[in-house]
C-alpha cells in the first residue's frame, strides 16, 4: 500500500462508493440512492437558416470580435444530444444555466426546444434558465453575404413558454419578478434555478453582459431555501452569472462576468443555505469555493460547448451524500473541416485567432495599441486557454519567464501585466475537472 499514491486510493475509494450506492438502486425511482445529472453551459446555438452560406462576408466580420463555434453550433449540439442519449449510464437530468442561443433569436430557441424536446423523450429531464444571450438580443440576425438582416428575438414571457417542459410547467415555485423557479426534478432535490439578467431594465440594457439579482427575488430565493432545509431537502442552485471571483482579477479586469455585489449575494446564498451553484458566462471550465465557520458554497462553472475546448460535465448525486463531478470535451462532430484537421485541432486554431484584435479593441480596460496587442498576445491566449481548460498548472510551463520577458519588453507602464497574466494562471482550489464533494461538510477531494 505505500506505493500507492494518494490520488490511487482516492480513486479506489470512489469507486466501492459508488459499487455501494449503485447496489442499492431500486425500481422504484423514489428508493434510488444514485443520479446522474449532464451539466451544459453557455450552448451559444445559432440556426442553421440564420447562415444560409458560411462564407458570408458579414459573418467573417462578425466572428473578428465573437469567436464562438457558431456556425457549427448545430452539429456539436446534435452531437451533445446524441452523447448523452447514448450514456451508460444516461443522465436522468441535464441543466443548462443560460445562454441557449447566439443572441436569443426566436428560431434558435425553438430549434434549441426540439433538441432539448429529443432528451425528455429519451427519458431524460431537463432544466434550464436563461443567460444574457437569451431575451430582447438586439443582435439577433441573419447573415446574408456582405448584409445582415434583422430577425425576431423573444422577450421574457416567451422564454417560459419555449421552455415549458424544462422547468416551468412542473415548477414547485415561481418567482413573480423574475424567471427565477424551484423544481424538484430528482427526489429529494431542490433546483433554484436563478434568473440573474438584466433584460427587466428596458431596451438600454440590449444584451447586458452584467448580472444582478434583485431585492425581492433574494428575499424570495431566502424563503425557499428555509424551507427546503425545514423539508429536509438537498437543495443545488443553478445561476448564469458567476457568483465567486475565479482567479484573484477576475471582477475588477472582466466587468460583469461575476453577479454585481457577488461578495454580499453569495455570503447571502451561503448563509441561507445553499451550498452548491452551477455558474457558466464566462466559458471557463473552474469550481472555486467559499467558506464561513461551518457554511460553505461552491461556484462550479462550467465552459461553453462552442467554446475551446468544448465542455461539458457528467456528475453524480449520492443523495444525502456526495456530488461526484467529472468533465467530458465534445471531440468530433459531422461537420466539414479543413483537410487533414481533427475537431481538437480545429477548435484550438479557432481560440487563437484574433486575440491581437480583442485586446486592441479593449483599450478601457487595457490601453493596449494594436502593437502592444500583437506582442502581448501569446501570453492572453496561453493563459485564457489555460483557464478555460481548467486545472492550470503554471509551474509545469515555461510561460512565468515568458510573461516576464513580454512585460519586460513592453515598458514599464505594463508591469502590472505579470500579476494579472499570472493570477489567470493560478487555480484557486478546489480541483476543475474531477472532483468529489461531500454535500454535509463541504469537504472536496
């Protein structure tokens, strides 16, 4: 036994757990002791009608400042679709916290409801809430050569009716003053699923990158917390935005992908109970946690399925006990590709393009030159990648020397870039990927 490592016996151990637990399954759904649940973010899905040719001049443009997959968009979600169909075992939940479609575009999201319609009939249940993508998108469009033409979103009303069959039509509360719901999708669980967006502020808002979860729909949120706990209830809740910082800059250098005041709203989830939060927005694969005396939450973000290197989770609920979480990458899709190219080979090429125009067009945040961006890009896109992918290990690279010799190069006004450039690097624990949590104490391993 002392030969073996601690992540062997770890493993060893998580393994007659889950023997144990999937030997006490019973017919009866109520008496099962095991679930899993599928965990899908930020899908991005733009139909196919919205790009009648790929090589649209309006597009390639459009695609300088969004370099999502979206024109492959439908065949990676045919694929998801078709993966977990397929699983052993298959999930018996899927959630998705936001951000169905490219710009909430009336035909994505019906198209998105055929598909998540596929699961339910496969057996499988599915919950969703919308993310900042997905009501009154002032970008929604079709792309037609070098023209865009203007197609009909959707407002909030017709998100809940869409979605009916996702979460609204069985919902065991419904939140007046938002899309914010609780459903009991497995028994024994709890999902609050939290609509955190801003479209209620009007047109002036548009497609609102920030996230804010209004005073009453937090005394609402509170309310059903103290009843599940009253209930005996395992409780998960399911937001778009995140609700912790993820790496030390996080919410002062990326405005508005962490939930506005998420230091007083996640000390008030926490202290009201929940423990566990599905985040996605900012297309990062990162679990970080919080903790006070006894209380803990964990902000389990998940990265987006159009998005290097397209994620998705498969999780286990032991219940009353653990939640086991993996992490599984969309690796081919029927979709034509460049010769010779495999989806991994693909997506990567696709996540470096144009990181030297993203950083010159974020001159608030930056004050980069298109210059200063072409040298300082290596190191962003190394580090978001990093980031992306999750468990990021800088000691295992050279890229410490190599942003120290990029900043170096740069002048002294831009020093600042090496704490920045490596506190991306940092993984704040828990562990991204893999990881085991137990539900009573917070312990993950």
């Amino acid at each position: 036994m002392e030969n073996l490592s601690f992540k062997s016996i770890l493993m060893f151990m998580i393994f007659i757990l889950l023997l144990n637990y999937s030997c006490r399954k019973d017919p009866d759904d109520n008496n099962k002791t095991g679930y899993t649940i599928a965990l899908l973010s930020d899908i991005h899905y733009m139909d196919p009608s919205l790009l009648p040719d790929t090589t649209s001049s309006a597009f390639k443009e459009y695609l300088k400042s969004d370099g999502k997959l979206l024109a492959e968009s439908d065949a990676i979600m045919k694929e998801l679709v078709s993966e977990l169909l397929a699983a052993n075992p298959k999930p018996d939940l899927v959630l998705i916290p936001g951000d169905l479609t490219k710009d909430g575009e009336l035909i994505s999201h019906q198209s998105v409801s055929k598909y998540l319609t596929q699961l339910i009939s496969g057996g499988i249940k599915v919950r969703v809430i919308n993310g900042n993508h997905d009501i009154n998108g002032i970008d929604s469009y079709k792309y037609i050569g070098s023209t865009t033409q203007k197609v009909p979103n959707i407002d909030a009303g017709e998100f809940k009716t869409i979605y009916e069959n996702c979460g609204y039509s069985d919902a065991l509360y419904s939140d007046p003053n938002s899309l914010s719901y609780v459903s009991e999708p497995l028994p024994g669980l709890w999902l609050i699923a939290i609509d955190d967006c801003k479209y209620w502020d009007g047109i002036s808002y548009g497609l609102a990158v920030s996230g804010g979860i209004r005073e009453e729909t937090m005394t609402w949120i509170q309310a059903r917390l103290a009843e599940a706990e009253a209930k005996g209830k395992t409780v998960f809740g399911m937001m778009h935005h995140g609700v912790l910082n993820h790496f030390t800059y996080q919410e002062s250098l990326f405005k508005g992908f962490v939930v506005d005041s998420s230091s007083a709203v996640s000390d008030s989830l926490m202290n009201a109970g929940l423990g566990i939060m599905f985040t996605g927005h900012f297309h990062a694969t990162d679990i970080v946690k919080k903790t006070s005396g006894k209380k803990f939450l964990f902000d389990i973000e998940t990265g987006s399925t159009v998005c290097y290197p397209c994620p998705y989770r498969m999780m286990t609920w032991l219940k009353d006990s653990a939640l086991i979480i993996s992490t599984k990458n969309v690796t081919h899709i029927d979709y034509p590709l460049p010769a010779g190219q495999t989806f991994s080979d693909y997506i990567l090429q696709r996540a470096n393009l144009n990181v030297e125009s993203l950083l010159a067009l974020s001159n608030d945040e930056f004050s980069f030159t298109y210059e200063d961006a072409v040298i300082f890009a290596p190191r962003v896109r190394n580090a978001m990648l990093a980031h992306f992918a999750g468990d990021e290990k800088l000691y295992l690279t050279h890229e410490a020397d190599s942003i120290n010799m990029t900043v170096n190069r740069l002048g002294p006004d831009f020093f600042w870039l090496t704490p920045v450039c490596i506190s991306i690097w940092t993984d704040l624990p828990p562990a991204d990927n893999s990881l085991m949590i137990y539900l009573n104490s917070g312990g993950a391993y």
